[in-house]
C-alpha cells in the first residue's frame, strides 16, 4: 500500500528500500545520488589562495564515506544501474526523472541505462552557479556548473510548462555557502527543485527521492503540497530531514 510509504523519510539502503514500493506508483524522481567524486582527506586550503577571496575556511572535496564507497567506477556504475531500474519500475507511465550526477559520468544514462530500460532521455539540465569557486591554481576553467539528466518514461509532456522565459534547461543560483541551511555537505538550493517540481507534477502528486539527504526535496514538495516519499542510509541525515520538516509549514492550497 503506498500510503505506508507517502510523506516519511525512511532510512535504509535506496535499492532495498525500493525495491518494497509498489510498481508505477511515482509521479515524479528527483534525485541526487552519491557522485563518487570524494577522495578520502582532501580539500582546497584556503591559504593556498592567492586570491582576493572572502572565504575565511578550507573547501572539503571529501563529502563522506557515503560518497567514496566503490573500488572502481565498474562496481560504481553496476549500483547506479540497480537503483535506476528501481526507480523506472515505480514511475507511473509518463513520470520524469531528475538526476543530479557527476558531469563527467552522465553519458552513462544515455548511452546505457536510458535504452536498456526503456527511459526516453529528454535533456541535461544544469544548474548555472553564480558564485563558483576560484580556481587559485589557475590552471582550468571554474566549475560553475552542475548536470542533471532529464529522462521520461514514455512520450509525455511536461505537466506545467510555464512562460517560456523560464523555460531554458538551466537554473542560476549560488553555491551552497549562500543558500545552505542544514551541515549537509551536498545540500542542494531549494529553490531550483521547487522550479522543477513546480513543471514535472501536480498538487497531491507523489515525488521520490531515493537519496534525500538533508531532506530539500521533501522540504521543497511539502511548501509546494506534492507528497514525498524519501530515502537516506544516514540515520543522522533522515533526523536532519526530519526536523527540517518539522520547522516547514505545508499551505493551504
Ligand atoms: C548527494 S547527497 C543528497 C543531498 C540532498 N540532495 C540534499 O539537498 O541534502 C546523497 C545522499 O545519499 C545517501 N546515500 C548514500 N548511499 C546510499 C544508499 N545506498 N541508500 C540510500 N542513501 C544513500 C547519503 O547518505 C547522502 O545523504
């Protein structure tokens, strides 16, 4: 029954996780799985900067265990392939699906996991930062961006295309340091998944995120009235999901 599983946050491995919802019950999957871009212990040294640059503290390339737990990209890929199967099993006929990956990594979706299961691959879509990080070193370009790939499954539109001035596959928002309101150390701007809930799903729809994290998704879906449905093998991060909802007032809509 999925009205078990609407508007908790579970915590538990995603792929097993998933694997206890029913089939074509999801109306939206926006995610943003582990990258595996983390090596143990690094960082940027804030001292290194030869830089005019406000930032008082180091910048961590390390995000966690969580985020470092594959020997190599094959072991990696075969993960991402598991849950991904899962998520187009759940997804109603005509849902979208939301990845935010590494940008280096997403042909992995187009090439590969998109035809294999039958997902419509329909764009990347990025999120443009407005304050990226320095490059001190100055030896390549900034990274100022981050890739989600877009992907239906089957031929539907999108629910809510709205003017087209706002209607470009790319979001401007800061880094985290702006927005950031929980220690999540990938936390997420909110506001660029409200804009993608608000196009992808309905009032009462139902949206998974099967790796929530600090829990903006559900935050996001609840100040929007859609339901969630959330996932994190973090029993620390699903108390800071859950009390980030405790403090969010769902609206009379
Ligand atoms: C990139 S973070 C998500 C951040 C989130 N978007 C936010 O705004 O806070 C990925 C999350 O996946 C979780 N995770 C890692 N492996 C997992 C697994 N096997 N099953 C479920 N969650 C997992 C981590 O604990 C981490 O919180």
């Amino acid at each position: 029954m999925i009205e078990n599983f609407v508007n908790k946050i579970i915590c538990g491995d995603a792929v097993e996780v998933l694997k206890t919802l029913p089939n074509e019950s999801m109306d939206l999957v926006l995610t943003d799985p582990p990258y595996k871009i983390s090596i143990e212990g690094n960082k940027i040294q804030r001292t290194y900067a030869h830089y005019n640059w406000k930032r008082r503290s180091d910048i961590g390339l390390d995000f966690g265990k969580w985020d470092r737990n594959w020997e190599s990209n094959k072991e990696y890929f075969e993960w991402v392939a598991l849950w991904f199967a899962e998520c187009h099993r759940v997804m109603k006929i005509g849902a979208w699906i939301y990845v935010f990956f590494d940008k280096q990594k997403t042909g992995l979706f187009d090439l590969m996991l998109a035809p294999t299961l039958g997902f419509k691959s329909r764009c990347i879509y990025v999120w443009v930062k407005t304050n990226p990080v320095p490059s001190f070193r100055k030896v390549n370009w900034n990274s100022g961006t981050e890739h989600i790939w877009v992907g239906s499954k089957g031929n539907s539109k999108l629910k809510n295309f709205k003017d087209q001035k706002y209607m470009a596959n790319y979001f401007l928002s800061p880094n985290a340091s702006a927005y950031k309101e929980t220690e999540h150390p990938t936390e997420k701007p909110k506001k660029l998944l409200q804009h993608l809930i608000e196009v992808n799903s309905n009032k009462d729809d139902i949206i998974l995120d099967p790796f929530i994290g600090s829990g903006t998704t559900a935050v996001a879906c609840k100040e929007l009235g859609r339901n969630y449905i959330g996932i994190d093998l973090s029993p620390d991060y699903c108390a800071m999901a859950e009390k980030r909802l405790q403090n969010t007032i769902k609206p009379m809509l």
